[in-house]
C-alpha cells in the first residue's frame, strides 16, 4: 500500500503433495468504474477458497443482500469476507477436522471505495483481520519468508509505483527460486490511487521475457555487489 495506490500480486501454483500439483488463479477483481475496485488474493485450502470466492459472487448478484457491491467502506467488505469464510467453514468444517484437514483458507483484500482512501487488510482462516498502515505498508500470505527480505529492504509509503512493481516481481522470482509450492504463472494488477479503475494488469507465464530479464538482471547485480564487499581481516580482533 503505497501513497499512490496498491500493488497486487499472486502466483498460481497449487498442490496436494509433491506429485499433484495444478494452476489456479488466486486473484479476484470486483469493480465498479468510477465507485470501486477491490482484489481478493486467496491462499490455503483451494476448495475453501474456491467456496468463500463462489459465496461472495452469489451474494454479489441478489439484490437484497449485502456484498462486495454494497459495501460503503473496505472495512464493510473485509467483513463481508469474513462472514463468508465463517459461513464455509461452519458448513465443512466438521468434515475437514474428521479427516485431519484443517479450514485454512486465508485472504489478502485491498483496494478503494469511493470517500475513503485506499485500504489493505489481511483476513486470517477464523475470520479475524487486520489492516495495513504507515508503518507496516505491505501484507503477505501463502509462502512469505523467502521474498519478505526484498519487500523489507526496498518498499515504502512513499515507493514509486513502477518501483514497487519490480520489487514485487523479483520477490517472487527469489521466493520461486528457494520453493517449490510458488510457481507461474503470476498474477499482478496496480491501481493508481483514485482512479476507480483496474488498467494496469499483467500475467507473466513461464518464459515471460520481462519477469525472466529481471530475475537476471537482479541476480547478476547482486552478485557485483557481493563481489565489492570489503574481505574478513583476520588478523585483526
């Protein structure tokens, strides 16, 4: 969450074990041009997710029920997520448990409602949440501690948007390589900060020429910076 918009990123690589994996995408949009543009990023439990997602767009479409579309604020949706998460979970929840699987879904929900600012939440699998802010501008989900350094040393409020979004990249380029469980496709969407609009989206597949130059390039600088690194005196205490 930066002061001129948010950054969106997913991966789409799924598994039941090491010989079963899949590709889904775990990015959803709902918008409105010119009142609202909210992304709902998904990790854990597929079918779980899935359902929460499923809920949310069923509500989305009857008129007499609240939803993404009726919301007045980013907070009233984190909660319209929550209700749905609860919902699924009271529903499977029981037979997950009997067979030692555990409602995991989690959510990462940001975005814009016209008369507020940009909001960024991060919902947990109970259904609690908690919102970024100045100090703490960013929030993962999923796989985090292997491009969390970058994140960390590169991003904050006042992060150029063409800035954040390489920062983004390469964290999952570093994470890609360090884990099998993230994987390409990946996912990305900026939103420019009061324009109620999703322009600017992107999928980059395997092979991408750009995601693959940069990972490159970042590798090969890194390596140069390694390399001026001053030398351990050992002679000296």
């Amino acid at each position: 969450m930066l002061d001129s918009g948010l950054i969106f990123a997913s991966d789409s690589r799924t598994h039941a074990g090491v010989d079963n994996f899949a590709s889904f995408c775990k990015m959803t949009l709902f918008e409105r041009a010119g009142d609202r543009v909210i992304v709902l990023l998904s990790s854990g439990n597929l079918a779980g997710t899935q359902a929460v997602i499923s809920l949310l767009r069923q509500r989305g479409a009857r008129e007499d029920s609240p939803s993404m579309w009726t919301a007045e604020s980013m907070f009233d949706a984190a909660i319209q997520v929550s209700d749905a998460m609860r919902d699924v979970d009271r529903r499977d929840g029981q037979h997950l448990a009997d067979s030692d699987i555990g409602f995991n879904a989690s959510f990462i929900l940001g975005g814009q409602i016209a008369g507020e600012p940009p909001r960024l939440f991060r919902i947990y699998a109970e259904g609690n949440f908690i919102e970024a802010s100045a100090e703490t501008p960013y929030l993962q989900t999923g796989e985090t501690k292997y491009g969390k350094p970058i994140i960390d040393r590169v991003i904050t409020r006042s992060t150029k948007l063409n800035d954040a979004t390489k920062c983004v990249l390469v964290s999952f380029d570093s994470t890609m390589r360090s884990n099998l469980s993230v994987g390409m496709p990946i996912d990305l969407l900026c939103y420019k900060r009061d324009s109620f609009e999703a322009g600017m989206r992107r999928r980059f597949g395997v092979g991408d020429v750009y995601f693959a130059e940069l990972g490159a390039q970042w590798s090969e600088g890194t390596r140069d910076v390694f390399r001026q690194l001053p030398d351990l005196d050992w002679a000296s205490p």
